[in-house]
C-alpha cells in the first residue's frame, strides 16, 4: 500500500488504525456471546460454512455501453470488489449491481456510460490492488467498491482491511475518480448463520462497516452503509431477496441495493439534489465517528465530508452529512425501488429505446439486447 511522502499525510495503515479506534464498538456487544465456549463457536463456523456453498461459476458480465443512443461522450464506470460487487446469484447481465447502476445513471444523467466489471468472487480487501491497478488503466469517471463480507468471513484485522480500501480509495482519487462505497454488510442478518455465532458477526460487520466509513470519507470518498439492507424483509419474503445459496442476494436484492447506492453515485458525480430524487430535508451534519456509528444503525444511509462555517474540521474532527436512503414500503417495494433507480413506467420523455424500469424481464432498465459494446 502507499504510504505517501514524509510529513505530507499519515500512511494508509494509520488511517486505518485510527479509524478503527475511533468507531471500536464498546464491551457491551462481547457479553452477549461470553457464555458461549469456543467449541460451540467453531461448531457453528463449520456447519454454516457447509450450508453456504462455494460460488459454482462466475455471475454473468455486464459489460459496454448503457444508453449508446444518448448524446456526448461515455462516462466510464468501474464496480470493484467482492461478489456481491460482482451480482454473484444472478443469471442475467442486466440483473447485476454494475448494469443497474450503469443504467440508473444513464437514464438519470442523460448520456451514456461505459461499465467495466473488475470485482471478483471471494476478494477481500486486498484483492483490491489488482482490481485498482485494472481500473486506473481505464481513466474511470466513477469507482463504485462493494467490499468487506469476505473479511469479516476470514478474520481480515480491521485496520488491514481498511488500510486496503484507504489506498484504493486515494489512488483513483488522486486519478480523477470519484468514489463511492458501499460498506460491509451485516452478516448477522444471513439465516444460515446460527446464534451466538451471528451475533459476532453482525459485531464484527458493524465495526467493520464504521471503520470503511470513516476511512473513506477521510480520503476524500462517499460511503452507502448496506448493513442488514435486506434482513427485515427476508423474514417475510425469504425467496425473493436471496438466491438458492441463501447467502448472496438476489436480482431483487441486487436492485434495492443499487437503488440505495445510486443516489450517491449521482452526487458524486455532481448531479443535483433534484434530479438525484432526495428529499433534501433528510440530511443530518455530525463529526464523522457520529456518522459513521449512525449509518451502520440505519442501512442505506449516505456519508461524505462537508464544511460547517467553511470548515472542513471542528473540535471533534471531520465534519460529515448524512442523508438516508428513500425506503420502500409495502407490497410494491420492488417496483418503488426499480422505479427510484430507472424512473416510473412509461419509457423516456426523450425517446430512449430502453424500456422503463418495473417487472417483465424487458423493463428492468435494460433493452432485450443489452449495452452496446
């Protein structure tokens, strides 16, 4: 990882460190799993590893050009990180978090965008370096990470973790991309995972999660906590938001995913709140460690540096604004959330020749033929 010159910045790993320490999750979490033996721990480990099988075969690429017909150049996207970055659980290209994203931002900014898939099953935050190297040579516009689960899986230490992604984050920084993202879920909420084991997963995911927030933010990216995004739904629908494994989610999972994380591609971007779709009302300005501790609570929340009196810093330190994620309520929430990514029914005002985002496999943002290479 780099470190950066002498006396310039702090090197990735102490911004790590730090950002660790300063979101550790209190005693309190532990004492709930104390009374559980180590044998009880590892029983556990090894029964949900047998139930969560191991990927079969790579998730379908999406790659090219999303919305071709539309003026001006291309905007290069690139989604780097884990399976869960990758749409692993899926079948068809335009059902992964990077076409849905593409389009999303397509439909939304008006012009094209070119997306390249660089994340890999099973990549923890190391796998990163090659994926950044990868990605630098395309000269993205936009870098979204999905990273974190397989750490957590593995016992990465925290500060190597995000010592990781803070190097990533800088690097496509310091080349002209943006940065967004998405933070560690909650493992805690996967049903193959049995108390007390769960309950240190979700610990575990959480610090994670406030320490990536944390982190990034610090190295000039947004963060989306995903946390347990699609728990409180599973127990009523437990089909329809993971795949067969029951572990990785599925295309409906994926869009209420990609549809919490593209309002923050969009600001990244520069689009304005307007056409972002946000209720400007829901922002919140808190030292970053707030933040960070209150996006991991609530699942979909945004994070990004901000100014307060034109100061980046106060007394408590970085500055950060919050906006929550649109929720989707009741038994439509899957149209709410494909309509929030791609607009409502009806196709383009400007005559686009996809078709609008809600049900058939023809309207989820994507033509038949999929992006044009």
């Amino acid at each position: 990882m780099g470190t950066g010159g002498a006396g310039t910045r702090p090197t990735d790993r102490t911004v790590a460190t730090r950002a660790v320490r300063l979101v550790a999750f209190g005693a309190g979490a532990a004492a709930a799993v104390a009374v559980a033996t180590a044998g009880t721990l590892y029983g556990q480990a090894k029964q949900a590893r047998r139930i969560i099988p191991l990927a079969e075969a790579p998730p379908p690429r999406g790659d090219g050009v999303y919305g071709s017909r539309l003026p001006g150049p291309p905007l290069t996207l690139v989604v780097l990180g884990d399976s869960s970055a990758a749409g692993y659980g899926v079948h068809r290209p335009r059902e992964t978090p990077g076409a849905l994203l593409a389009t999303g931002i397509s439909r939304r900014q008006r012009r094209p965008v070119r997306l390249h898939r660089l994340a890999v099953v099973g990549a923890r935050s190391v796998g990163l370096v090659p994926q950044v190297e990868a990605a630098l040579e395309l000269r993205p516009d936009l870098a979204v990470i999905l990273i974190g689960g397989n750490d957590v899986t593995h016992r990465t230490p925290p500060e190597v973790a995000v010592g990781h992604l803070v190097d990533a984050v800088r690097q496509l920084r310091a080349a002209g991309a943006e940065v967004v993202v998405g933070t560690c879920p909650d493992l805690g909420a996967i049903k193959p995972i049995k108390p007390p084991l769960r309950w240190l997963a979700r610990r575990w995911s959480r610090q994670l999660a406030a320490a990536q927030t944390v982190a990034v933010v610090e190295a000039g990216g947004w963060t989306v906590s995903l946390g347990d995004l699609l728990g409180p739904r599973f127990a009523a629908e437990p089909g329809r938001l993971y795949s067969w494994d029951r572990f990785h989610p599925s295309a409906e999972g994926y869009a209420m995913a990609a549809a919490v994380l593209l309002p923050a591609a969009l600001g990244a971007l520069g689009a304005s709140t307007a056409s972002r779709g946000v209720v400007a009302g829901r922002e919140k300005v808190r030292t970053l460690p707030q933040a960070a501790h209150e996006a991991v609570r609530h699942a979909g929340t945004e994070v990004r540096g901000t100014r307060v009196a034109g100061r980046e810093r106060g007394p408590a330190g970085r500055w950060a604004r919050l906006r929550r994620r649109p929720r989707f309520a009741g038994r439509s929430w899957q149209t709410a959330a494909l309509n929030w990514l791609f607009g409502p029914p009806g196709g383009d005002r400007d005559g686009d020749h996809r078709k609008s985002a809600v049900s058939s496999d023809q309207r989820v943002g994507l033509s038949t033929a999929g992006p044009q290479d």
